[in-house]
C-alpha cells in the first residue's frame, strides 16, 4: 500500500478527530474570550485588590506550562471532587477546560492592551455627556478595542488549536492522538504524522485567510500601521 492509499485508508478517522479538534478550540477560545474581558475589564477598571488578584491568576496560568495545567485538571482534581461528591470530568470537559483557563490569561493581556490603547479622552467626554462609567466601556470603549485586538486574538486563536494536542495527555482521541494510534498500529509512522500535519496546515491557512478578512472589514481608519505610514 503507497502512501496515498494508506492516507485514503486512515482519512475518516483523522477527520472524525479532526471535529474533535475544531470542538476543543471553539470552546477553549469561546470560554477564554468570557473570562479573558472579565479579567481584562477587572485589571483596568477596578480596585487595586481585584486588579491584583485578576493579575495573579494571569501570571499563573501564562508561567505554568499548558499541560501540567491539563494533568492537574484531569489527574489532580478528581480526589478532592469525589471528598465532595461529585463526578469526575471526562476527558473532553477537562480538556477545554484547560484550554479555557489558560487561553483566558493571554486574552485578557491582549484586551487590556486594546482597552488602554483608547485614548482616555474618550472615556471623558462620555462621562460628560452622563454616561456612566459601565455605559461609556459598553458602548464606547470595547466597540474599538475589540476591533483593535482582533490581529493579536487571531494568533490566540491558532495558538489555541495546536496547543489543543495537548488532549492527548487525557487520552482523548484528537487529531494528534489519532495519529500517534495509527502508527503504532500500522507502524508507519511518517505516513500518519504527516497527513496529521497536513490536516493541521490546511485548517491554519484557511483560519488565517479568513481571519484576515474579518480584519480588514473591521479595521478602525487612521488606527492601523498601514494608515499611521501613509
């Protein structure tokens, strides 16, 4: 069997992992996003105590690796929920889990960047016009981060989904896993790695190309590079 065959052959179970994949990093970054603005919204925001606390648990989860974060989720945490009587997480649950946490820590940096990018004129002016300081970040502030944070948040989010190999730590099947399995299986093991690699590539181009686009369609005149050079 060539290599094409071989490929043909293993293709619906690397795709069905695949999903698994795309769903580990839908989650992971979604989640991340929701605790990431709280988080970045806590640091600018509010009281030196809460900024603090918001800062250790960034510091935290960007100095500690991702998957000793994973195996403390999975493996370390199940004690202490059964003391309490509840069940363990599965391995998916515990992996976006993980995804989340650590992915709301590099968010929270990225839009606490945006947020402070606005200039503080602005925050003033709506002030004046009797905004409160809740309404003038709803509807002033975070409009233009958000769109000002979209090229560091598209790297999160590629990030996200190669970091979410990391599954296989908790045996869930994943693109990766279900590539280490079928060479082991096969014993061909460039065959499988690779078309795991170009699965991985393909998602990233289209990702990125797609991503670019929401970009450019979302670029605030007079804010990006491009415009600052002219």
């Amino acid at each position: 069997m060539n290599y094409f065959e071989f490929v043909g052959m293993i293709l619906p179970r690397l795709l069905r992992a695949t999903v698994v994949t795309l769903e580990l990093t839908a989650i992971g970054v979604g989640s991340g996003f929701v605790l990431g603005l709280f988080l970045a919204l806590t640091r600018v925001y509010t009281h030196r105590v809460l900024s603090g606390i918001a800062n250790v648990y960034i510091q935290f989860f960007r100095a500690t690796p991702l998957v000793v974060q994973t195996l403390i989720i999975y493996f370390g945490l199940p004690p202490y929920f059964r003391a309490i009587g509840l069940r363990p997480m599965s391995p998916f649950v515990a992996a976006c889990v993980a995804l989340g946490l650590n992915s709301a820590a590099y968010q929270a940096e990225y839009l606490r960047g945006a947020i402070q990018a606005i200039p503080s004129g602005q925050m003033l002016a709506a002030r004046s016009m009797g905004m409160t300081k809740a309404q003038a970040v709803r509807s002033v502030i975070l409009p233009q981060a958000l769109r000002i944070v979209l090229p560091s948040w598209s790297n999160e989010l590629i990030y996200t989904l190669l970091y979410s190999s990391v599954a296989y730590f908790v045996t869930l099947e994943d693109l990766t896993f279900a590539s280490m399995k079928i060479a082991a299986k096969y014993f061909r093991a460039f065959d499988a790695y690779s078309a795991a690699a170009i699965l991985y590539l393909v998602i990233v181009i289209l990702l990125s190309r797609l991503l670019a686009y929401v970009e450019a369609r979302l670029r605030i005149p007079g804010l990006s590079v491009d415009d600052r050079a002219r």
